[in-house]
C-alpha cells in the first residue's frame, strides 16, 4: 500500500487516535490555495498535458535538482541544449533514481500523486516505470485529466497564480469568460518593475508607462502606475500583492529623498547601495498601497537565487539552484512598522527560509503587531519535519491566529492534494499531541483543525471579502 | 478539567509513568525565584491588589501584546490616553479573546492561576467572565490575598527583585524590618548608570555621585560609585547583579582609554560608537567587582526594546514591543572572559533570547570556563517547547551541573506557582525520555529532577552563602 | 546493567520494536572509520598505553573540558606545570566528577569503554575509582590491549588518519611494511602551510620547498609542492583531504591577483584582510586539485580555535575552549563552487559547528550540487540529539543520498566502538520513525540503515576506488 491510512500521524497510539480524529473532520475540506505558481494559461485554455515527463519530471525544481545532485545531466532530463527528447526516456530515468527521493517530501508528494491521481497501486521503481509511464499517458489523454478537470476533481474551491505587474491577465479573463465555475485568482508580483538588479528593469519600467499612461520617468508617475496595476488587479480579483527580496530590508525615506533615489535608478546613474535601498523603499510604499486599497501584503525573503552562474547561463532560472541565506526580520521591518504597522488595513504575511527567525523573530513580531501574519512553512520547509519545527517555534509566541493556515506554493499541479493532505495531517499530528498532553483541549482541537486547514487561509487573505 | 494531573507529561506511557514519578517528590518543593521583576512596594507594603483586570491584564505584556496583535485598541485595555477606565470592561474584553492564547505560556499560566489561586474550576469564556471577575474580586478583598499571604501560600522561601542603582531599597528594608520571614533580596541592575543611550543618563550619573559621595565625573570616581552601590545591596541581601545589554559585546581597554570613553561620554563629546563601547567595557567592569564582592552576575542581551516607536511615545515601555535580534557570544564574551573568565569567583549566568547560541555557543562556553553558567529558558522561550528545546541543545554540551535551575523572571505574582510548575514537569519529561532510553538511571533522574527544580538555582545565584 | 540492549531506542514500543530489527542487522558491522585524530605511531609501532588516566582522561578534551567547567584545575588532571603526575590520583579526581557527564555522550562513550573494551559491569564511581583503575591497568599490560589488537578486536576494517603536509608517514609506511593487515590511511591537512596566521607558517613553507624541491617562493612553485605531498598522500593510501578553516569563505581570484596575493604574504608585507582571503583562495586551489587527483575534501569550519589566551599560554592547545561561531556558506563556496563545483570529480565534503546551516544552507546546497556532500554531526553534535537534529533537518531536503555515513573523528581509540555504536542505534531511531509514520517501508529502512552504518562512509570517501 503506497499511501496509508495513517501517514505522518504520530507513533504514539494514543496521540494517532487523536490525530485520526482530527483529520476525519478535515482531511477532505475544500482546498484554499492562496498563494501558488501554477500557470494561468492552464485555467484559461485548460489544455491537455502532454506527457508524463513534462507533466512531473522536467518542470519539478525538487525533482530536478536532488537527480543533479547525484550525478544526472541535465540533458538526461530534456534540459539544455542537445538534451534528450524521448520524455520516456526521461521519465525513465527518473524512476531510476526515484530512491533518491526517499525520506523527502517529494517522494510523498509524488507518491501521492501517482496513486491518488492516476491509480497506480504500487511505488514508481525502475522495473514499472514503462507501465506508469503508459497508464499516466493515457490518463493525461482523457478529457478528465485537463486542468480544470483536476481543480474539480481536486476538491479545489480558490486558488491564486503569481503575475508579473505588466501582465494583461488574459488567461484569467478567459477563465472568468467562460462558464467553468473554478475561483482563480491573480496576484501582484511587481518584482520585474521594483527591483533595479532585474534585467530589463528599464524597459519594465517604459512599459508599465505604456500600460498605464502614467509617466514612469517620475517617482511619482511610477507610484500611480503601481496604484493602477493594482486596482486593475483587484478588479479581476487578486487579493494580494507578492514580494521576493533578497532580503527584508525595509526603508521610510523622505519623499524627496525617495524621488531621488528613483531619478538615480532611472537615469543608471545608481550607486552600488541604491538597488538594495530602493527595493526596501519600495516595500513601504507597497505597504501603505495596501493600507489603501486592502491588497494583503506577502513578503518572500533570503533567496540567494541561482546560486550557479554556469547552469543559470546553461538551462535557465528555477532548475533547484536557490539557496537560502540567513536573514533577520527585526531591525529591517522597522521602517515599514513604523510607517503603518499599527494599522490593521495593512495585512502583511511574512515567509522565511531561514528557521532561526520562527522563534526568536517572527512569532515575537506577528505576535505584537496588528498588521503582521506568519505564512506556512515555505519550500524546502514545506514537509512533515518543518511543519512540525513551525508549529514548535512559532505558536507558543504568536498563537495559532496569527498564522494564515497552508499555502502550497506550487507549480505543480497533481502535487496539490497531497500538499495540503500533508500540511493537514501534519497539523492534526501537532494539535493531537497537545491534547494528549493536555495543553488543549479536544473539542479546542477539533476547531483549530477546520481554522489550519481552511478558515485561516481564507481570512487571512480576505477572501471572503 | 482545567489542570489535569498529567499536564505536560510526555504522551508515551511508560515514559509518562517514569515523568509522573520524577514529579511527585519535586513538584511540591519550596519556590526559589533567584531572578524576577516584581514590585518590592507588594513586599513592603503588602497592599491589597485593585481588581482583576490591574491584576492580571493590563500589565501583561504577554497578555497586551497578543490582545493588539489581533486588533484590539491599548484603550481597550486600559492603556493610554482616554483609555476604558471599567476594569470590568476591560476583564471583558480579555475573556472574549481568550482563545487567542490557545498554545501559548500565557494559557497555561493563567489557566493555573486561575484555578489554583482563585478557584476557579472551569476555563474562562465570554458567558462565565463576569462570575469570574466578581470571584477574584471578592478574593482580592480578603487579607489572604495580598501579596505576603501568597506568597506563605504559594510555598516561595526566597525572591529576589530587579532595581535601579539608585535605589534606596526601602521596601526592602521596610520587609527586613517588619516580622514577616518572607526572604525578599534586590538585584543591582545598574543599566540606568551604564548605559549612555538612556534617557536622563547624565542626571543619573549626577544622582549616582549624590548618593555615594563619589565623584562621577571621573572614570574613578565612577567606579567607586558602582562598588559603593555594590556593597549596599550586598547589606541589603542582594546576591546578584543584572545587565539588560543590546549585545553581549564586551571590551577590556586599558585604563587611559576607557578613562577617555568616560570622558567623552560624560563631557557629551562621545562619537557614535562610544555608547556601544562603553557597555562593552563595562560588563567587563562589573565581572572584575563581582570578582571581588562575589556577586553573582547576570547578562540577558538582545532584546530590540520598543521595537515600535508609536506604542513607545503614546503607551510606554513594557507593552510587548520588544523583539530579539540575532546574537553571537563566542567573539563579545572573549575580552571579559579573558580579563576574569578563569576566576572562579567570578559567576557570569547567561541568558538568550537566539536558541541558535544554545548548541553553538552557549553550551560549548558553559562547559568550558569555569566562571559561566547558563540561564533558564528566558521570556518567549520559557514555555514547555522552549525549556525541551534548552534542555535537548544544551545538556550534551554543558551537561546539566552548568545551569541554574529555574527563573520565572515575572512581574506577574500569580504566576509564580504556575511557571515553577511548568519548568518542573517540563524538566521531568526530558528526564524521563533519557531514562527511557537508558541514557540515565532512575535513581539519577530522581537527583537531577531535585537540582533542576531547586538545588542548582540557590547554588548558582549563592543564596545559601 | 551499564549498557542497556534497547538504549537510545525511541520510547514508543512500535518504533522501538522496528528500531532493534534495524539495528540488529547493522550493529555488528565493520567499522569503516574515514575521518579521525587516532595517533599514527600507535598503528606503526603498536606501543602498550601507560595507564588509564593517559589513555581515558589527560588528552580526552572534552572530559577536560567539563572538570574545567567545574572548577577543577588543569594540574588536578595532569595538565601544565608543577601538574599531579600520580595517574592515579588523576583517576580519582575523574572518578569524584563523573556525575558531570550525566545527560552528555562523553558519558554514554565512557561508559561503553569501560564496560566493551574493559570489562566494568558497574558505573564509574568514586567508591569504585580504584578498582576500575586497577582492572584497567591491568589490561594495558596485557598484548590484546594494545593499539592494533583493539583495531581488530573492534572490527574496524578502515581508518583514516589526520597528518600535516610535512608529515613523512613514516608511521603509516610502518604498518604498510609489516605483516599486519588492519588499513590504516592518512589524510592530507595542509592548514600549516596554508593559513599565514599559523605560528612559523613562513618556516613551514620553507619546509615544503625541501620536502618537495618546489620553489615555495613563487605562487606556481607553492602550487606544485602541494601537487606533490597530494600525490605523496594518495601513494601512502589517502583517499581525502581535510581543511579547518575559521570560516567557509572561498575565493577564485584571477592567476595574477592570486600570485600576488601570495606574494605579499610570503615577504611579510600581507594587509589585515589577505590571511583570510588567502585561505579562501586556498580552498579554491585545493578543490581544483581534487578535480585533478580525485582526493575528496574536506571542510571544517567555524571553530574559535583557543578562545581562552591563558589556557592556551599555560595548557596548550586541544583543551576544550574551542567554541563554535555563526557561519554561512552560501555565499562564502560560491567562487569554489562556480569554479569547479559542477564537476563530479570533485568531491566535498562539508561539516558545520552551527546547525542553523543544516535546513538552511547545507541540505539545499547539497541537494543540488553534484560536487557537493555532508558530513555527519560534527564534535558537539556528534551526539543522539545532534544527530536526531541533523537527521531531522537536513534529509528532507538532501535525502540520505548526499551524506556519508558517520565519522568517529576521535583521538580517544576506546571511544570508536562507542561513538559507531550510538550513531548506529540514533540512525536506527530515526528510520524507525520514518517506518512507523509511513514515511518508508521496512525494507527501504533496511537499506538504509546499512548505507548510514557503513556503505555510504565507503563511497563518499571513495574508499573503494
């Protein structure tokens, strides 16, 4: 049996009582799916897949990278130049290596996946790789097996994708046009026209004057050009804003000062501080915008991205090179806290790759200040052990409503129950045995499941208005 | 059952038997509180508490800073300017948010609090909160509620305040002076005279050299000044002293600079990292006379204090604003550990709020140099995760006869018996767990259980002489 | 009963039952030991060892350590001048402190030694002192006692020494020409003729130029001594390099800047920041070596090396004060690794001191590097809660795949059956919970288990070409 009834509750039998008890109530509650990466034009063609490899293998940055890890090229994986194109070939190379996975949230992801959304009955292994191959071949060629198919299929009630601020939002109109019933909603990620060290910045910067009519040679101009991606964003839905930084640096400049900086960016005469200013800057602007319009704020820092220049130049972005950096929260959110922090229209979610800072930085802040929201466990934290070290390190400071339930942030599209199967079962497992050792109580628990697997994430990003 | 006998102890039975058992013979001994911030007024004077909600609401700063965290105005509390000035109201609003502390210390404090000190026998919610209020307000009233009473009945044998420099310790002498055998000692926390980024430092200095006939206008008179101080608390019964530093940086300059440092710092000509220096040196100071007067010294770093300068300037200090910063020891610790560390007359007890120095840092100083000690669990991380979290990162390292037992550092005297109690079972589950798997004899655990719970605390703060 | 059968195994009889059936089959198997400190005349000239406290106490640092810790001076232990010389009396002293250990792997280490190798069926105690003395004693007399009696009686079937660049080997060419058949390799460890702030570094590189013929004068000629002791080591068998650097920076500086750089430190007239950048380049020009010569590498960074100037000055070094500090290496190997970590020639080996490095940095850097490995738990948290730890936050993101096994990394011979034991048990323990949780089979868990114990230490250190 691939998937058991009991995964990831905890050993203890009388804890895995309580634990199964919590889930039965939850385990099959709608899916909220706030904040993710899957790809719009998916909800608005709803196209068929086209095969397994591409479907599971290639565009699988966890995937991609633990197989490079040990060894395999990327061309072996049909990435790069000269690369293999038989996607048999390449899923059978990954179920060659499909023991690598073990101990990982990939092989329970993919495991799930496999069983879950294509019935296969027993775990991927080089001696079966041409029959899942066959069967995932033929599934992905029926009509159930299209995007919006599987959203349904999937128990999906919402879900968000991840936009460039210049773009037109096409695909989600087509969604909205059409008579399919799925929430899809689209998010502002402004980092292409906010971050000066973006190649293109420039031409960014000239097309979201085009876009807009606003004149983006000017801070100003450039702030209402925000305003109005922002408002035609939220006009087709999106109730959030997205920020990856470097790092959290905040900064509150004085409007002339700020305007300064922004001529200096604009006019490449910028010195070697003002890129990592600027963002900073940028993020209280970002903020008080929220303040104005409702827009929830997400901050996504300390990635050091594309590690490898060679496999950067090589096979391109988003291959599993990105490396987390240590980063602290306290001194760099000041600026912005002071600015609007203690205005509860602000509503800013903060990630971290960087676990030191549940304890001793981020649960201490949300715990305080209005404004503040802790976000899941992300990435390489968004597996059975970090949900766990989560829920130690950040409830007993900021509570559990504080924190915005789970987020899957994928791009993976048949990943998305099991994630959330996941993050739930992992959260029963915590709240059990806090029953268990009477730190709650049951009834207490029952509640705190519905709020962690759904409740949160839907308030915590306004979506119900 | 708002207390339920087994609270706290590990899930497994056998290993909840063994926990149970550890218990049983510490968890009824007598209270030493060797570090804590209650009001030596409560000693002296012995009054009557006002109500429920001055109590055990608005000087919480756990309580405050979840209930703002979540939207509710500090007015709401009682705190600022046109603040709601019903305590009844204000004992209200905190019921009907009582279920934000689910997880958290706070619950458990106050769950305990309630039920052991006021008898009350079922959690508190919105629809019991005004019978809740009119119970401990009828205690409150009783002479068997003021603070010497709970004190006898809580069980403390020894406590110790934290207070100023300037101090005159008059409610602690009025406590010497009445028949009361309650042990109440100071602390000499002299942050006010060694900081030179406090508001009103030079007038304090003026003040210092008041009091002592010393001339603090001088590094050596200033000196004099602190050891004159010293000596009187040590009259006064004071083992320990405290240091509240951004950093743990220390420095040892030789004398005709730190002299210099004084000077520019008390003639206002002090450049921007002189304040920072002149802690640094000294920390180093005050070891050097706790060389000599065998007080034992106490540095909790790293706190960013009012961390948001709107609740500063219109609700004040202590309001939950204060958020930890990343910390490292091993460099700061090194000019004072090599002016003195290898004194054993020196005691330095560390305390963090950056769990990452436990393993890396802190237990490897502890179980080196003979002067260190380590800490409990300080402020966010005294909660039953924080204490497992010291205990599995520290012990390996430093073992167990490098800590100090227990500190509830509380200025909420209802408390006390609720965070003792909460250390002890937290610290009989982690024995437990190494009796169970053999990392520790039973009859050990039962001796260790003894020293965590009491023994280590009066030897390492020298209560006993 | 001193050594528990079931000791270190989870609680949870369920997880504890699969834990034994895992161990059961792994317990007992060869020790491959690729990384440690044991002496290389105890395998070349097979010497009886003088008694127990010189074998157990007098050079075991972290025994040292937690006396020091504890008020016991150095001389009270055999160390410095005008030290106690009677061994037994040293033994006494150890004795009266071994309840010291309690909670720490020291004493789970100790207690394995004296009950496996020696014999002793009760725990170390002051009224047993003397008699576990003689008892010991009594065993060094004796033939089996002696260093290549207990390599095989230990059932180690390969051990890796540490040796400077300058080292002859002569030792290791001892064993090699004697009829002996335990393996017993060096290791490279150029640190004394790499770091410029090691004492007579300049005298050492002279030393090299001997050695080697090379002109250590000149950058290129540097560069080939090195090639040359390299080629030496992997004649006399090593298979690895080792590196203690105080950080993990690495630098790829251009041919010239390097020559020059090298030149400025070779005539004396190096800035502030060149020893640092030295080393880094270094570790570049060494990682370029391995691609060449297929040595692995090994890099140990982040100890405070000798924090203690007195104890350095009157002790000596390897006395327990050196203490861990904060690093990351995600920016720091970015010129190595862009330099040469894409080739799977290189091997790298990386060890931390600071666990935050682990989910943060070291798991997602080696699970995307092909270059890239990590070692086990490192000195402190070569423990059952450090490897829990490591276990815990690195596998999810790293798998199993890119560790290697486990490293005594020892200078305590008697303690390589403990430390292999209880790695073995705690590796055990963990995989055991993966199997009751669903997150592997069983059989997965068997393979596993006897990868961590021994083949995976094999392979990483390319022990068998």
């Amino acid at each position: 049996m691939v998937l058991h009834p009991d995964r990831l509750f905890p050993a203890d039998p009388a804890t895995r009582r309580v634990a199964r008890q919590l889930f039965a109530a939850v385990g099959d509650l709608p899916i909220t799916s706030p904040h993710g990466h899957t790809d719009p034009r998916w909800w608005g063609e709803n196209p068929a897949f086209a095969n397994p490899a591409e479907l599971l293998v290639i565009p699988d940055h966890y995937v991609v990278r633990m197989l490079i890890s040990q060894g395999v090229p990327f061309e072996a994986l049909g990435i790069g130049e000269g690369a293999e194109t038989d996607p048999r070939a390449i899923w059978r190379c990954f179920a060659a290596h499909y023991h690598l996975f073990q101990g990982t949230p990939s092989r329970l992801w993919l495991d799930h996946a496999l069983s879950h959304v294509f019935g296969l009955d027993t775990r991927l292994a080089p001696d079966n790789a041409d029959a899942a191959y066959d069967r995932i071949a033929d599934c992905l060629a029926r009509p159930e097996f299209r995007p919006r198919a599987l959203y349904d299929r999937f128990g999906i009630e919402t879900i968000a994708t991840t936009d460039s601020a210049l773009d037109d939002l096409h695909w989600h109109r087509m969604v909205r046009d059409s008579d399919w019933t799925g929430q899809v909603l689209p998010t502002y990620r402004p980092d292409g026209v906010v971050d000066p060290e973006t190649p293109g910045f420039a031409a960014a910067l000239d097309r979201l004057g085009e876009i807009t009519g606003c004149d983006t040679a000017t801070w100003q101009g450039y702030l209402d050009a925000h305003r109005q991606r922002r408002a035609f964003f939220r006009d087709m839905g999106a109730t959030a804003t997205d920020h990856g930084h470097p790092t959290p640096r905040t900064a509150d400049l004085p409007p002339s000062e700020a305007g300064a900086l922004f001529d200096r960016i604009r006019t490449g005469r910028a010195g070697p501080e003002d890129a990592e200013l600027f963002r900073a800057q940028m993020l209280t602007e970002m903020a008080r915008m929220s303040v104005d319009d409702g827009l929830v704020m997400q901050l996504h820092p300390g990635s050091f991205r594309n590690h490898s220049a060679a496999v950067l130049s090589r096979y391109g972005r988003d291959r599993g090179f990105d490396i987390p950096q240590p980063v602290s929260f306290t001194a760099a959110l000041k600026p912005l806290l002071d600015a609007v922090g203690m205005d509860a229209r602000l509503r800013l979610i903060l990630f971290t790759l960087d676990e030191t800072t549940y304890s001793r930085e981020l649960a201490p802040l949300a715990g305080a200040w209005p404004s503040l929201r802790l976000g899941p466990p992300w990435w390489f934290h968004d597996s059975v052990e970090g949900i766990r070290r989560f829920r130690q390190q950040a409830t007993e400071t900021a509570g559990f409503f504080n924190t915005v339930g789970f987020n899957d942030d994928t791009r993976a599209l048949c990943s998305i129950p099991a994630r959330h199967d996941l993050s739930r079962r992992a959260d029963c497992a915590f709240l059990a045995e806090l029953v268990v050792t009477h730190r709650l109580d049951e009834t207490e628990a029952h509640g705190l499941a519905r709020l962690l697997a759904r409740d949160l994430a839907r308030e915590g990003y306004r979506l119900d208005g």
